[in-house]
C-alpha cells in the first residue's frame, strides 16, 4: 500500500484525489491547498487529513509518493523539494514554464535516482495506447504521417490564461507529448497561430487556436490542429498512416447508440464533453501505473525527460510563430 499526499485541491488535484482514495493498492494520507476551503472539501470527500503545510507533509515518514497538482509556477519547486525529501513525485504537466529552470533542476536531483513521472495521462489512454501497439507492430507500415487534433470546448478564464503560459505550453504540450509518444524525438518544428475565438484572449497576450508542423527524427510528419473552442464537445483524435494503411483514434461519446429518422441518419451522442470525462479510464491506468512504478522500482512511461521535451517543443512552436521560420531542433 504506497501512502500518497495530494498537493494542490483545485479540478485536478480533487480528481486525483477521489482516484487515489478508491486505488487498491494506494492510501491518501493527506492534502494540502493554499486555499482552505479546497483543501478541506476534498479532504472530507475522500477521508484524507488536511495537511497545515507542505513542509508538514515533505517530513511525514509514512508518506511514499506526492502528486503535484498546484499551480503550474508551483510545480518545479515542489518536485525538486519532494524529491530532496526521498519521495516518490507524479507532477502535472508542464513542470515548468521555463527550459533553463528545468535543467538546472534535473542537475540537482539526477542522482538521487527517484522516481519521477509527468502527468502525460494520454499514453494511458486505451485507444491510444492500442494505436502505439500497432504502430510498433509495423500493421501500417514504417510511420510516414501523424494527424492530432486537440480542440476544448470551450476557452478557459483568462486569469487562467494569464498563468498558463499560453496555448503551446499549457494545451498543445499534451499534443506534442503524444508525437513523441508515436513517433520519437523531433528534428523540427513550424507553428502558426490565431486569435479567433476569444478577443479577451488576445489582449491577455495568447492565441486561441494554432496549426503546428512537427518533422521526427524519423522523416515523418506530423500535423497538430488545436482550437479553445469546439461546438460539438471535446474533439480528441489521433491517425497514423504509413505505406499499409492508417489507423485512427477517434473521439468517445456516452453510447454507442444512433438514430435513423427522416430529420437525421446515424444521428450519435454527442462528444464526451471535457477532458475529466473523456480520460476517465486514462487517469485511472495513470495512476495504477505510477503505484506499480513506486513499489517495483521502475522508470515510469512518462518522465523527466519527456516532460522537458515537451516543454522544448512548446518553446519551438512560440519561436516559430513569432518569427515565421522552421525552428530546427539539435
């Protein structure tokens, strides 16, 4: 049983926090939010004890493993401290919004041989996952295109978007994640972007949907197509081609009924409608995978590395946007 401690109860922490609470082989012991009310709200839903501070939970013997899930200018600082304190760390994406500040950092815990995964939950998706499996298996071939569409919805608040770090880093990175994923590292990268949804998004200084180009060490391409906002729900789709054939991933919805009629034919469920709903399952095999890593000792699918990857991507595109050139990567 891997004791765990939840820091940061907003949407995610709080979600992290009931899948911790129900996990068979893990025992959230506390939680902590710089914002009481949070903390002590999912503390009462999920039987944890409400942590006066960090520091409080950092000395706490029994606790194995800490999920970070606070603010995204929080994360580096909290999991080079947890990891300083001998613990296991599940960070949210990005760690940082800084490249160099995620370097440095790796300098200074890369030989304490910790356990660290980065909260990338869409390699745990089953779609997905099935999608790599057959794709490593050669079924299309040798990979010569990738096509990730990742829209929301709708826009986020934008004092979200203030502190997001904008669109690459905050919501496009799950994307680049997932072309590494598929396709290994990158040689290079072009982003454009726009501001079409949203004009208070603009004026916080970020864009609100973006085409990105990615070429993989590989020679294969990829396209990513992203939008903050989606009429008919969470668009999340994933295809593969190569000489053999393609693969598609495509979006979930509540059934798998549809109707016939003369107003409409194979009229369907909508879209599941956000990313809670929609990677249900992925989170939960997250987390599974997160407990197996901390007990057997093994590297977690999703590290350090991988997340300071995705970040230098995310870094690429915003170069290539502002100055319209391909952004080669060393």
């Amino acid at each position: 049983m891997v004791k765990f401690a939840v820091l940061g109860c907003g949407r995610i922490g709080r979600m992290h926090a009931l899948n911790l609470a129900r996990h068979p082989r893990a025992e959230l012991a506390y939680v902590y939010d710089v914002v009481g009310d949070a903390a002590a709200a999912t503390a009462d839903a999920t039987g944890a004890r409400r942590a006066g501070a960090i520091d409080d939970i950092l000395a706490a013997a029994e606790v194995e493993a800490v999920l970070i899930a606070s603010s995204t200018d929080t994360h580096l600082d909290l999991l080079v401290r947890a990891v300083e304190a001998g613990k296991a760390v599940l960070c949210e994406k990005p760690i940082d919004l800084d490249l160099a500040k995620v370097d440095a950092s790796w300098e200074r815990i890369r030989d304490r041989d910790a356990t660290v995964m980065v909260g990338f939950n869409r390699r745990f998706d089953p779609s997905f996952k099935a999608l790599r499996e057959r794709i490593q298996a050669g079924e299309v071939g040798p990979l010569e295109q990738v096509v990730i569409t990742s829209r929301d919805p709708g826009p986020p608040p934008v004092a979200y978007i203030k502190a997001s770090g904008g669109l690459f880093r905050d919501m496009t990175i799950h994307d680049f994640d997932m072309a590494r994923y598929l396709m290994g590292d990158m040689a290079a990268v072009h982003a454009t972007g726009a501001n079409l949804v949203d004009p208070a998004i603009e004026e916080a200084g970020d864009i609100d949907a973006a085409m990105v180009t990615l070429v993989a060490k590989s020679g294969a391409l990829c396209q990513i197509s992203n939008s903050r906002r989606c009429a008919y729900g969470y668009d999340q789709r994933v295809e593969a081609f190569g000489a053999k054939g393609m693969l598609q991933a495509g979006n979930q919805r509540p059934t798998t009924l549809s109707f016939w009629g003369a107003a409409a034919t194979e009229a369907k469920d909508p879209v599941l409608n956000f990313f809670v709903e929609r990677y249900t399952p992925a989170y939960n095999a997250e987390i599974d995978h997160f407990v197996d890593c901390v007990e057997q000792g093994t590297a977690p699918l999703a590290g350090y590395r991988d997340g300071r990857e995705a970040l230098r991507l995310a870094d690429a595109a915003l170069e290539s946007m502002r100055t319209g050139a391909t952004v080669r990567l060393d």
